[in-house]
C-alpha cells in the first residue's frame, strides 16, 4: 500500500484519532460477529481456527475508551505500524 492510499484513508478516519490500542489475538465484538477488517487496510481478521486465506488472527483493538467499547475497531500491526505517529495512536499493550 502506497503512502499517499494510506494517507487518504486516514482522513476518512477522524474517530480514531488519538485512540489507544492493545495487540492482542482476535476475538470477535460478540457473538454473532465472525470477523472484522482492519480499520486502514481491510484485511479481514478471525478468531484462531478459522481456516480462511489471507485472514489475521492477530492485531491492535481498541481499548475501552472508545464510544462503541473495546474490541469494536482493528487495526492489523503493519498499519498500525505505518500509522500510529499520524493518527496518535497509543499502544497501550501490557509488557
């Protein structure tokens, strides 16, 4: 993904913006939810098991500060990555 698609893209994002985030194995916002897409990219994230190509099991939820709840936006780690100094974003991930 080019740095000017990434770009325009986070424009289109402003809720996200200063948010905090933790990098944790997918689970799903509830039960009747089978995945999710990364918020930049798209790449589709599932719970592990799920045998679906070009499917993550892991990434960056959102924390439970946001408006919706944790576990509501994912955000995959090479977006994450590439975006968090624009956008704001805090890892908030437990070491």
């Amino acid at each position: 993904m080019s740095d000017q698609w990434r770009a325009d893209v986070l424009d289109m994002l402003p809720y996200l913006r200063g948010q905090s985030f933790v990098r944790k194995p997918y689970k799903a916002f509830r039960p009747d939810w089978e995945h999710d897409h990364c918020a930049v990219c798209g790449l589709k994230l599932m719970e592990a098991g799920a045998e679906v190509k070009n499917t993550l099991h892991e990434g960056y939820a959102i924390t439970s500060d946001y408006q919706h709840g944790e576990d509501y936006e994912w955000v995959c780690a090479e977006c994450f990555d590439a975006s968090k100094d624009v956008m704001g974003w805090k890892d908030a991930t437990a070491t």
